[in-house]
C-alpha cells in the first residue's frame, strides 16, 4: 500500500511509514497505536490500514521463520542455500 504526501510530493510505503513513526517516538508503545497515530496524522480509514499492517508483519514473521528453518536444513545437510 502506497503513502503519499501531496504537501511535499513524497511517496513511499504505509508499513515503512509506520515503522518510521514507531521507532522514532518513543511515547507509541505498541503498533496499534502507532498504526491509530499515523491514520489520525493522515487522515486514513484505520480499519484498512490495520488489516494490511497485519498482514505485512504476518507474512514478515512467516518469511523469518521459513528462512531461518531453510538455513537450519542447509547447515544440517552441508548445503547452503542463498
């Protein structure tokens, strides 16, 4: 999902935006609500964005395990896999 900043012609993307406001204000505790902050900041449906940030950081946490699982596999049986 696509952020767009029409006042200074930026674009990047919604999980990257959020990620940025999390780590860099250390009074949002938690993704919800860092993710309520960023919708009420842009003026967002927040029940969509949720959904898609649930989603990326399931499908993030999915990913670590399978490439730690692989690696684990590779290094049992001599192979790497890159």
């Amino acid at each position: 999902m696509r952020d767009l900043e029409p006042d200074t012609n930026v674009s990047g993307y919604v999980p990257t935006k959020i990620n940025e406001m999390w780590h860099g204000d250390k009074s949002l505790r938690s993704l919800y609500k860092t993710t309520q902050a960023y919708c009420a900041q842009r003026q967002k449906n927040f029940t969509t964005i949720a959904i898609h940030i649930a989603e990326y950081r399931g499908l993030n946490q999915l990913y670590n395990r399978l490439r730690k699982q692989v690696d684990k596999l590779s290094y049992r049986s001599g192979t790497q896999v890159s």
